[in-house]
RNA sequence: GCGCGGUUAGCUCAGUUGGUAGAGCAUCCCCUUGACGUGGGGAGGGUCACAGGUUCGAAUCCUGUAUCGCGCACCA
C-alpha cells in the first residue's frame, strides 16, 4: 500500500537497506519487536545480579522487591503502573553500575482468593467448603493459583519487567513457610503474640475474623430509635441496632450527668422481647451526655467498646447473635432470624408494648468487610493477636537504623515505637511525605493485630493443644510436637502477615543467605498508597523487630489508575482497562510512557487510549529519527562507530552538545529525586520539538552545503546524540531502545541494559 | 469532629529555592520540504477557585472562605 514512499525512499538513499537494514523501511512494529528483545534479556542473565558485569557486580548494591500480585486473577493498569516505575528505577540502577536486584513474586492473598475458588465451586456445583472439606478445597485452590500465577508472570514479562525470576517467591511457598513460622515462634516466645478472648470483627459472609484495616465503611441512613427497656425502668435509652438490646447487660451513663445520679449502681430487671435481661446502671466518662438520652445500653458481646466498658466495670458478656448474623434468643420472630429481620421485630415488639418514644433518620457508618462486602458483626471469640503496645527488650540491636531512633539494646520498647521510631528516626523516608502524618495517625490509633482467620488457604498456626485432665497444654514451635493426642490449631494466619516479611522472607532469612547480607535492607519500596497501612506498617514492624533493621530506606507511593473519565477502575462499571490489549495496539514503550508521564508520586492519575496513542506516535517518532540518523552518517556494521571517542565538533555543535549535556544533567536530578514523571516528559520533548524539529532539520540544510568541515561535525554530533538519547529513554521504553540498540553500528557495544546512564 | 490533597488554556495535567504563565491532546490556518502525514510550520485560547496579608515583585509564602476528593475517628 506505502508503494510510493518505498519508491521515495530508495530513490533517494539506495544504499538504504544495505546500510541499516530493511526494518527501519517500515513503521516500528512493537509486536514483532517486544517478544523477541525480552527473549534476549533473559538469556543474557542481566535480570540476575550474579551475572551482571564486573562494574555491577563491584558497584553499590540496589534491590527492591516487587509489590507481590494477588493469585487471584490478573493484573490491571494499575499493576502496570506499579511494573513501569519499578522497572524505570531497576533500569536506571543497573545502568548507573549498581549491584541490582528486582525480586519478583505473588501473594496467596488468603480470604481473597479462597473466596473466589469458593465462590465459583459453590456456583458450578452447588457445594459449599463443608461439603468437599479442607483437603480437596485447597487442591482446588492451588490449581486457581498456579494458573492466576501464569497469567501474572506473562504479562509482567510483556510490560518488560526486568526481575530476577531465578529468585522468585510465593507467600506461601514453602521457604516462606518456614519465615512465617519462625516469625510467629519468636513473637510467641516474647510474649507479643497472644491468644484472647474479645470482641472482634466477624465477617458472616467470609465466615472468619479479619483485622481492623480489612473494614471498609460506608455511611448509610439509618434509624435512630430512643426507648424504654421497660415501664419500670425509669432511664431511655438510644440505639440504631434495637436487636442487639437483647443482650444488654448494662446501661452507662456520664459520671457527671446529674439526671442520671440517682441510677447508678442500681440494677434492673425485665423480660425484653422474650429475653430476660438485667442491668447495671454505670458511670463511664466514654459516654457522651449530649448524645441521645445520654444514657447508652451496654452490650459487651456486640460491640467494640461496649466490650471495653464492660471490662472495666465487671459487666457479664452475654451473646445473641451468632456468626451466620442471626439472632439466638428472643420471642416468636426474632429467635433464629437474620438481624436486619429481627431489628424490624424488636421496633415492633417496642410500639406494640408503647415503649418506643422516639424515631429519627441519621447518617450512620456502617461496617463492610472488603473482600466479601459483608455487614461486619461484632462477636466475642477466642483469636491470636500481636500485641502493639506490650514493652519487651530488643536484643542484639547493632543496627544504626535502630540506634538512630535511640533504641539499643537491652531498652524495652513495644512494636509501635518501633514502627514509628523507624520514621521519625529519618531511617525510612517515605514518598511523598505528606503520608508520613497518615501513618503516624495510623499507628496512635492502633490497636492489637488479629491475626487468626478461620479460613483453610494461608499458613496454618504452628501452635498445638492436647487436652489433659486439668488443663489444655499449648505448644508453639516450628514443628509439630512430639507424643500423641496434639492436634494443630485449625485457623490460618492473615496474609499480610506473611506480607509482612517479605522484604527479607524473599532473601532467604531466618537463614543467614549472602542475598540478605547484600540486598537488606532492600534500597527502597514502591507501592500503591493504599496498601500503606496492610503492608508497608507490617514490614516496618516484622523487619525492626525480627532483623533489627529497616526493610527498605525510602517509601515510593504510587496512587490510584482511574479511567479517562476519572473515575474508579470497577467490574461493575467495566471500565478495566486490560494492559495487553493496549500492549498488542500500541506497544508494551507507548504503555510505559503513558502511564508515567505527568504523574508524580502519591497522586492519582488517568489513562485513556489517547494518551497511550500519543506515545505510539513518539515510539515511531524515534524509529524515524533513527532511520534519518543512520542513513545520513557513514557510519556501518562494516566501519563502527566508537561512541566514546573525543570529537572535534565546530563551536555550534559544540554549543548544542552542550545544550545536551545541560538536558541530561537536568533529567539525571530528577531520576535521582524519583521525578519520573518530569524526565519522561523532558526527554519527550527534548527528543521531538529539539533533537527533530530543529537539529534534524538544520542538519538538512548543512548536509546539502558543500561545507566538508561541518558536515562532518554534525554527522558525527547526530550519531553521538543518538546514542546518548537511546541510554537515556532505555529505562523508559526498554524494549524499542534496545532494538534500535542493536542495529546501532558501534563498536564493543553491551546490551542496552548495562550500558551507562548519560548523565 | 481531626487531618491531608486538589482547584492553572476546551480536556488532562506540569510549573522542583517567589522574578513578565507552560506541555500534550483538541480547535483554526498554512505546508506533497533529502526520516517520519503516526509528519512539519504557525495561530487563538488563562484576572492561575475566591478574599485578605507579607514582599520591589505571589500560581508559588501566610490567614481565611468556597468546592471536590481522600484518610482517620465517632457511629449509643
């Protein structure tokens, strides 16, 4: 169809082909490109520091470790996000002689992907986890992740990922098996990790416990209702959950709430709803005079605080609901319904005996858990928690990151000034800094860590009871128990508890490996800004306290993908944008670009296709330059270039080289203060609107002159510019850099990968 | 309630220590130029959310307001 460009062409530079080759005849044609380069990175080994060059090897080391992906499907334009960053960094590192590590991997992502294999067996066969058992749920669970698993590394090896895959881990592989116990062994034996009976956040869907940053709220309207418990009972009280009442077994007041003097210490029975109740009447400065009545029921087994109170005040816990939601006691009704059936039930069992006195709509905050969109409910159960606050003595803490903060040895601290010590010490920066003030309000408000799920996929708590005449004896160790009759405890821990180990987990510790000697603390942690609290808080904790060490020194946070509309990237809005469709339309480089360009850390950004088009046009943009470049000089496979060599340019190339040497110092500070987004940006520009638009073209008008002397000046500026250009934009768009790299007649050139940054 | 962030050209956003406002896309006009029409040249378009203040000078610093978004707490 290009007939007529074609004739151009080699009309005008019949010695085109012969010269450069016929590719660059044809537009940039990234598929048939992509695989191929990738192909010849893994084989070259680079992806692995031992086989780095002598210069890498010898140099500084640099590692980060790859954000795991969740098994549970594939990745989204956020992941790309995320792998473009990462790689621009990894790039950038080996190019600039570091010792570098990208270690990849995949998370189990525990109740995320149970409840997806769940979800699917349950509507293929109509069969619960109870019906094909633990055994054969977590065949089936594997079989997803193995395949989730593929997907993952696929795609990450079509974004151009550059990571180690010799070195690649899972969270629940075997090796981290034995991390995770060894982490739990150790806090067990300090006493940070503790079994307690307490309220915690059940999800009735997901049927297991999940930790106070696994909620989700949304505010909802509601009713308020404002009650009598009974006639007799001269305090009203008020509440949006009425069904809950029927496990009162207190009601609190203000100690300085003088309409209510009188009651305290007094106890009242009646029969509510069907259910015998009795109530101390208490004083607790957390109740708040001015809010409904000023009097508040208490119920320690539905609530947090309730819980709390009743602590404090001897109150008995008494339970009413049970963990399918549904109520335990009660009239005709309310016994064995759901709660939202039975709050309706008791509202009218209320106005049917006159008690009701007052109904008024209100914004509530209600509690869904995140994975499974279920209504939490309070329940008091017997779990394992991490103690945040409990004093303990850090032992052998040679580490200055440590000693930084003040902390030495032998000083007893809790696992929170660890974590916040780890910050305010200046030993981990985090990127940009205004999450920094996020994360200490985080840990104020921090409270112990559950983290037992009574899901069958994660790791199994190595802890072990055998039931004797007086008492259950517990072993905790990281092999079962010798002798008969111990059984294992059947829950599962929370998967960032794992998670949390990963920067040192993945280096082989509790064995003492050269990896983790050489890689931690890894150099820096890129990751989205919502995972701050799951992941980034938990490392901090499980690295100062088990290695006593940071697990990385600067925090890089990414935000959210939206669409071109800005909005949430949702199934039910189905607008995912899938990264290999525009991978196969415009290019694994034109992808990278887009998603970089324009977005500085922490900030949410959009992405639409014609921003990805944009940098289409760019990759064959540069195509085309090279096309001009290498027609236009003399240089050829046969006569190669020697790029380092000193150049006589004449003072006009000399000030444009200059101009040159100014763009990349400039651009080399940005990549040094993580400013992707501008270098991109500087180097697109640079490259089109400069290197293009003016030098190109100026160049045209000297090459038809017949001034020997500065056709030879520029011919050898345009060669050199083009090389320093392809080192520059290589850790941006990898995979068309190296391309043009090797068609690139120089003399004793390396990969693209691991040659020299420019600046 | 406490805290954080955004508000700059029609759209998406830059603007790193305060010095007469920038880019890409879109719009309009011109151009078959020795690589590229996925191209080139040019033009229009902004009282930098608003109100004060500091300063010789503020998009940039300070105070307040509005508005959108986010986090945390409350959630009887």
């Amino acid at each position: 169809m290009d007939n007529k460009k074609d004739i151009k062409i080699v009309g005008g530079y019949g010695h085109i082909d012969e010269k450069i080759g016929a590719k660059f005849l044809k537009p940039y044609d990234s598929v048939a490109t992509e695989d191929k380069i990738y192909t010849l990175w893994e084989k070259s080994g680079y992806f692995n520091p031992d086989n780095l060059p002598e210069r890498n090897k010898n140099g500084e080391p640099f590692s980060i470790v790859l954000p795991p992906p969740n098994v549970t499907g594939m990745l989204h334009m956020g992941s790309a996000l995320m792998l473009a960053i990462e790689d621009i960094m990894v790039r950038y590192a080996r190019m600039n002689g570091k010792n570098t590590l990208w270690l990849p991997g995949t998370d189990h992502a525990a109740i995320a992907t149970q409840s997806v294999v769940e979800k699917d067996i349950q509507k293929k066969e109509g069969k619960s986890r109870h019906d094909i058992g633990r055994e054969e749920l977590l065949l089936r669970v594997d079989a997803y992740a193995k395949q989730s698993h593929d997907t993952i590394v696929r795609q990450m090896k079509k974004m151009g990922c550059s990571v180690d895959w010799s070195r690649e881990a899972f969270t629940l592989d075997e090796k981290r098996n034995l991390s995770v116990k060894t982490a739990f062994k150790k806090m067990y034996d300090d006493g940070l990790i503790y079994r307690g009976f307490r309220v915690v956040n059940w999800d009735p869907k997901g049927q297991t416990t999940i930790s106070d940053d696994e909620i989700e709220y949304e505010t909802r309207k509601t009713k308020l209702y404002t009650f009598k418990y009974s006639k007799d009972i001269p305090i009203s009280i008020s509440t949006t959950r009425p069904e809950t009442k029927l496990g009162d077994t207190g009601i609190a007041v203000h100690p300085d709430d003088t309409r209510y003097a009188q009651f305290i210490g007094r106890e009242f029975k009646t029969i509510f709803a069907g259910q015998e109740i009795s109530l101390k009447v208490i004083a607790d400065r957390s109740v708040e005079m001015a809010f409904g009545t000023g009097a508040l029921g208490v119920t320690p087994a539905h609530s947090q605080i309730d819980w709390e109170m009743a602590q404090r005040h001897g109150l008995p816990t008494k339970q009413v609901i049970n963990e399918y939601a549904k109520m335990t006691v009660g009239i005709e009704g309310i016994k064995d319904k759901k709660v939202t059936e039975a709050r309706e039930a008791v509202v009218l069992w209320l106005k049917e005996n006159d008690l009701l006195e007052k109904e008024e709509d209100i914004e509530h905050n209600i509690s869904l858990a995140q994975r499974t969109g279920g209504v939490v409910e309070p329940l008091p159960k017997l779990q394992w928690f991490i103690d945040v606050n409990k004093k303990f003595n850090i032992k052998d803490s040679g580490f200055t990151s440590l000693n930084k903060q003040g902390i030495v040895s032998e000083k007893e601290v809790s696992l929170k000034e660890l974590m916040k010590g780890a910050i305010t010490s200046g030993s981990i920066r985090i990127m940009p800094d205004r999450f920094e003030k996020v994360y200490f309000n985080w840990i104020e408000n921090l409270r112990d860590w559950c983290i037992s799920r009574q899901i069958w996929y994660g790791h199994r708590i190595p802890v072990w009871y055998r039931s004797a005449a007086t008492a259950t004896e517990i072993y905790c160790d990281i092999n079962p128990p010798k002798g008969e009759g111990w059984k294992q405890d059947e829950d599962t821990l929370d998967t960032w508890f794992s998670s949390g180990l990963w920067t040192f987990s993945t280096l082989g510790w509790p064995e003492k490996t050269i990896d983790l000697k050489t890689f931690h603390p890894t150099t820096i942690l890129e990751t989205g800004s919502d995972i701050l609290f799951f992941w980034v808080a938990r490392m901090i904790l499980m690295s100062t306290y088990l290695l006593n060490e940071v697990p990385f020194k600067t925090v890089y946070l990414h935000g959210l993908v939206r669409d071109a509309k800005g909005r949430k990237i949702s199934k039910s809005l189905g607008n995912n944008v899938d990264p290999l469709d525009m991978i196969t339309k415009y290019g694994s480089d034109a992808v990278r670009m887009s998603l970089i360009v324009g977005v500085g850390p922490g900030s949410d950004s959009k992405i639409g296709e014609d921003k990805i088009k944009a940098y289409k046009n760019f990759a064959n943009k540069l195509w085309n330059i090279t096309r001009f470049v290498l027609s236009s000089t003399e240089y050829t496979l046969a006569n190669p270039f020697v790029e380092s060599g000193s150049y006589n340019y004449n003072s006009n190339d000399n000030e444009l080289m200059k101009i040159q040497n100014a763009m990349l110092a400039d651009i080399t500070v940005d990549m040094n203060n993580y400013r992707y987004y501008l270098a991109a940006e500087k180097l697109y520009h640079y490259v089109w609107h400069e290197f293009a638009d003016k030098l190109i073209e100026d160049s045209k008008k000297i090459f038809s002159s017949d001034k020997v002397e500065e056709i030879a000046s520029r011919k050898q500026f345009l060669f050199v510019s083009m090389c320093r250009i392809l080192r520059a934009l290589h850790p941006f768009m990898p995979f068309l850099t190296e391309e043009i790299w090797s068609e690139m007649p120089i003399k004793d050139k390396s990969l693209l990968m691991v040659e020299k940054w420019p600046g």
